[in-house]
C-alpha cells in the first residue's frame, strides 16, 4: 500500500504557515488585554495608561471594600446554588434521555438544549414577566432560578455525552450478581458519570459565577452580584481598583484550571507514555 504524498513547499509554507500564524495572534488578541490588566493593578497611580511605579495599595483597597465583599458572598452563594440544582437535574436528566425509552424523550432533550439557541436577553425578560405576573420576590431565589435556566443545558450536554459511552456491559454484571436498579446505579453507573457530573458542576458554577445579562433582571434589593458591582464601578471609569479586582478573578480562574488539570493531568501522561 503506497503511502500518502508527503505535502508540497507551498502547502507546506502558506497553509500550515498561515494557520499557525493566524492561531498565535488570536491567542495574542485574547491574552494581551488580560496582561495589560494585570500589569496596571500593581500601578502606584491611579492612570490605568501611564506607569508610575510598583504598589500593592489597590489590592489593599479591594480588600477592605465591604461593597465587593458582600457581592463577592452574593455570587458564591447564587453559582454554588445554581450550579448544584442544574449539575442535578441536567444529570438526571441525561441518564433518563440517554437509557430510557418513553413517550416525549426527544421532546424533553430539545427542551433542555433550548436555551443555548435563544438570546439570554429574551430568556432573562421572560423569566422576569414570568416572575413578576406569579408574584416571586426577586433576591436569591429568583436569580438562582435564571441562572439555573442558563446553564442547565451545558450541564445536560456533558453529562448526557458520558452517558452515553458507558459500557452497558457492567450494568448487566451487576444485575446478574443480584443488584438491584437503584444499587446498579448508585454504585456502577454514578461512579463512572462522576467526572462528567464535577466537569458539569464546574462549568455551571463559572457560567453563573461570570453571568451579568440575567442577574440584571433577577437580582433583588441587596442581591447585586461581583459582575454587577464591577459593571456599576465601570460607569465612572476604569480605575486600578477595578484592575486589581479583574486580576484576582484571573488568578481565581487559573488556580480552578489547575486544580482540575491536577486530578487529571497524571492520567494523560500516563497514556500518552503507553
């Protein structure tokens, strides 16, 4: 069997050549901005355009802002309290539509995925009438709802991909060896989704954690969340407070990374060795 042709210079040189020069200045255009900021939080003066000298007091001041603290504890609660209701059902969910036969299962899959086609705008006005004309308060409750609605499809997504390569093998083991439905699941097919179920909780917790469009319509009298104390902060002008606030959310996001690449790095080299 004759091997392929190997690719020509012009491939070779514009092609590949293009392709990576275009895949550097996108990672450019994406990480400068975010350098830039880190860079002017540790500025002495208060210009976010001209360097004057190294501090450390805007960290002191975003420290000690009781407005950012409260936001900051109002986020934690809504993405920790969303992400744990979206993470469950969408888990559910997925098994059902995954390894269930019944009457509207596609109609129940659209449904959830329904969400990441429509404007968040629209889904955050509708919820609100929705809201408004059911008499529900607006504070945690009603932003915990939205944010739910956001981001349970993501969640479904992953775990319904999970599900759905799942060696049904195993299950059948467990059956022969007398377990029943529920201890099949709990104890065959909840372990092998765990990692799907973590990535899913992840993800929503960050999507909530970052939303602004929806908290704008649901948040209530002292539920203001970090993205829209940040958003009310920018209307008088980017200052390095706001730097050094964006700086530590970066360092947030790293340390999530590689808390997540810590569990499952070690088993990528491993089989990348073999």
């Amino acid at each position: 069997m004759r091997s392929p042709p190997a690719p020509g210079w012009l491939t070779r040189t514009i092609v590949h050549g293009i392709s990576g020069w275009v895949t550097l200045l996108t990672y450019l255009f994406m990480l400068i901005p975010i350098a830039v900021l880190i860079v002017f939080a540790f500025n002495a003066g208060k210009s976010t355009v001209v360097w004057t000298g190294f501090s450390l007091e805007w960290f002191g001041k975003v420290w000690h802002n009781r407005n950012i603290a409260r936001a900051l504890n109002v986020s934690l609660v809504v993405a920790l309290g969303s992400a744990a209701l979206s993470t469950a059902i969408g888990a559910l969910a997925a098994v059902a539509i995954t390894r269930r036969e019944f009457p509207g299962r596609d109609l129940l899959g659209a449904a959830l995925a329904a969400p990441l086609v429509l404007p968040e705008i629209v889904l955050s006005v509708g919820l609100l009438v929705f809201m408004s004309f059911a008499g529900v308060p607006l504070g945690y409750g009603s932003m915990i709802i939205g944010h739910v609605l956001v981001s349970i499809p993501f969640a479904t997504l992953i775990v319904r991909a999970a599900a759905s390569s799942l060696d049904l093998r195993l299950e059948d083991a467990a059956a022969d060896l007398g377990a029943n439905e529920w201890q099949t699941f709990r104890l065959v097919t909840l372990p092998q989704l765990m990692p799907a179920i973590a990535t899913a909780f992840i993800l929503s917790a960050t999507l909530s954690f970052d939303n602004l469009v929806m908290s704008t319509f649901t948040s209530g009298v002292g539920t203001t969340t970090l993205p829209l104390r940040i958003y009310s902060m920018l209307k008088l002008g980017i200052t390095p407070e706001i730097n050094a606030l964006g700086a530590l959310m970066v360092v947030a996001n790293i340390a999530v990374l590689f808390l997540v690449m810590g569990r499952y790095l070690p088993l990528m080299l491993k089989s990348n060795r073999r």
